[in-house]
C-alpha cells in the first residue's frame, strides 16, 4: 500500500474513533478552508471545521433578538468565562476578538514615556495600535530557539522603568513556545511599574509541559493582562470575539478604552454554546494534530526544516525566493501566509483538514520536481 494510500486509509479510522465513537468524519467532510473562488486558505490561521454545530443553531436560532442591543448576553458570557477561568466576572473584559483587547491595553497602558517592549517577529497588531501615537516601540530579536529572549526583554524594561512589555505564547508567527517559568520568574521578580500583555491566543492548542496560562496572576498583580480568542480553537474568526482577563483594577482601566457594545448577539450565543459543547476542543485539537502529521511527513521527506510549532500553523522553509513561491501557490489555487520579516527564507502555512493538507503536500512535491523549493 502507498504512503498516501495508508495516510488516508489511518486518517479515517482515527477520526471514527474519536470522542468514544462519536461522528467526527461527518464535520469534517463538510469542514473547509476554501473560498467562495474555491481557493485553499491555509493563511490567517482559521479553524476549518468552522462553528461547532451547536453553535450554528445557536446563531440561527438568536436572529431573532439582532435588532436588541447585547447587554443581558454579555452578562451570561462573562459570567460562564468567570467560571471556566476561576476567577470572577469583574475580572473578564470582552473585545471585538481578542485584537480589541490588545488595542485597549496598548493605548491605555502606553505612552510616550513607557516604551511598548515585544519580540520579533511578533504578532503584528500590537505594534500597529501605537502607530498613531508617539509611543516608543522597542523590537527584540527572538532568541536562537525561536522564544522570546526573556533576559534582553527584562533588560530593556529596567533601564525604562516604566513599560508595557508584550508577549505572544506561544508566538505568532513562528509557533513556539517560551518556557512559562521563564516568564513566571520575570512577572514574580517585577515590583511595579511594568505591564505584562501575555496574548494567549492559540493556549488550547499547545500541549507543551513548559508552557502554562498567566492567569494564576490575575487575582494578585494588577500588572498582568491575559488575552484570549474564540477565533481559534472555537472557529469563529468571522464573528470577532475576544476576552481579557485581568485584576479588577486593572479591567476597569482597560474598559474606559472598550468600544462599548462590542460584542454582538451572534457572536455571544455563539460563544455560549460553544463553552457548553464539552468536545468542541478535543476536536479541533485532534483534526489540527491530523493535518500538522501530513504536513511534517511531507516536509521531512523533502528535507524542508520547520520550527516546531504548538498551534494551528507551522512556519517552515522554502528554499526560494518567498514572494515567487506566494505567486506560484496562488496560481495553483492555494493562499499561503504573507511575508515575516526577518524570517523572509520561511513560510507560515496555516493547517488545514487532512484532505486539504493532502491537497497542499502533493502541490508541494510537485514544486520540488519543479526545483521550486
């Protein structure tokens, strides 16, 4: 039997066996990252198993109450993301996807004489919310593991002595992990004056044992913010929800810069029924490890390094010129991730469903034939 053959043969039997049998092949089947054009969209990290089912009925079943404003929704999900976080609903702030929380940190938090101190490369919204104004952007080159170089970061925040310092983990775009304790024994050391934005966006994702959530600070320290997304791990990227989480001193600081009514009635019944839907994480955690297999297989085949990556997506390289390889893969039909400088040698490629990653492996194989990568 051919490797492809096999793959695909194990790829379905695994997916039966999911969840105590239960029918996981059947979303993934109507599961896709295609476009309306009939692209492949394995670029902006989306979920392709999209809105879990019970959330689909929800939102239809909610477009009876969109001509209300939100007010009584956004209670009943703060107060389920209160519980599921153990902490108390004064300490959720909910944001236009978790972007609004990092803007209303960035501009409530920063100044012209508190630097904004991140990793580079880094997620790229946080840098792009101080550009209007005349903050102090301090970039840090990742270390040579590809994690945030903890000690230049500190070092950069002690001779500023005041600063909002950003971390990203695990880190966009490179997938990586920066170990917890790490950063742990930097908030612990901290005594004032230096704010932890720890954007948390793919922790569903990540199953690494140096890494765990900042949010056992919140209740303590009023200097550290946690951001979460529902646009990941619950496929709803389309409907912008996001949350921080932070002590309540802070929270209320981060609310005089929200765009109030932020959240809308879809969106909040969606996320309801989301957190209610106990194995929505498990699989999109199981179809996310199932893609990520093709794709590394393919990879170490054709001898293609790649950063190991604890999310959706994995930055890998290509051998070639990165806008012509962008250029070759839209002509076959396929979007792949835009540039990262400095990484301009890699490409971060977003996973798809495993038939769509079989899709994208045999295009690549082709391009090696070709001496395109």
């Amino acid at each position: 039997m051919e490797r492809r053959t096999f793959l695909r043969a194990g790829l379905a039997l695994g997916a039966a066996g999911l969840s105590g049998g239960t029918a996981l092949l059947p979303e993934l089947a109507g599961a896709s990252t295609k476009s309306t054009d009939g692209a492949l969209r394995l670029n902006s990290n989306e979920n392709p198993l999209g809105l879990a089912p019970a959330a689909r009925k929800a939102v239809i079943d909610n477009i009876g109450e969109a001509n209300r404003y939100p007010r009584e929704s956004r209670a009943k999900l703060v107060e389920a993301l209160a519980r599921m976080n153990g902490v108390e609903p004064e300490n959720i702030v909910l944001g236009c996807g978790s972007t609004e929380v990092l803007q209303m940190t960035v501009q409530s938090l920063t100044g012209p004489s508190e630097p904004l101190i991140l990793a580079d490369p880094t997620f790229e919204d946080v840098p792009r919310y101080a550009l209007p104004f005349p903050y102090r952007l301090q970039k840090v080159p990742l270390d040579a593991g590809f994690a945030h170089d903890v000690g230049r970061m500190k070092e950069r925040a002690a001779g500023s002595g005041r600063a909002l310092v950003y971390i990203c983990n695990p880190n966009n775009p490179t997938g990586t992990v920066t170990r917890s304790a790490d950063i742990d024994a930097w908030i612990e050391s901290s005594s004032g004056g230096v704010f932890f934005l720890v954007d948390e966006a793919y922790y569903e994702y990540c199953v690494d044992p140096a890494y765990s959530s900042c949010i056992k600070f919140i209740s303590d320290r009023p200097d550290v913010i946690v951001a979460r997304s529902f646009s990941k791990i619950y496929g709803m990227a389309g409907l912008r929800l996001g949350y921080g989480i932070a002590h309540k001193e802070t929270a209320g600081r981060l609310r005089l810069f929200i765009s109030m009514n932020n959240a809308n009635q879809l969106a909040l019944a969606a996320a309801l029924a989301s957190l209610q839907d106990d194995g929505l994480v498990e699989r999109s955690r199981n179809a996310n490890a199932r893609g990520m297999q093709i794709l590394k297989e393919t990879l170490d085949d054709l001898g293609l390094e790649y950063l190991p990556s604890q999310t959706n997506f994995v930055m890998h390289r290509i051998n070639g010129d990165l806008e012509t390889y962008r250029k070759r893969m839209a002509e076959r039909n396929v979007r792949v991730g835009r540039p990262f400088p400095p990484l301009l040698e890699y490409n971060r490629l977003s996973i798809g469903t495993p038939e769509e990653m079989e899709r994208f492996v045999e295009i690549l194989r082709d391009f090696r034939e070709k001496g395109w990568v």
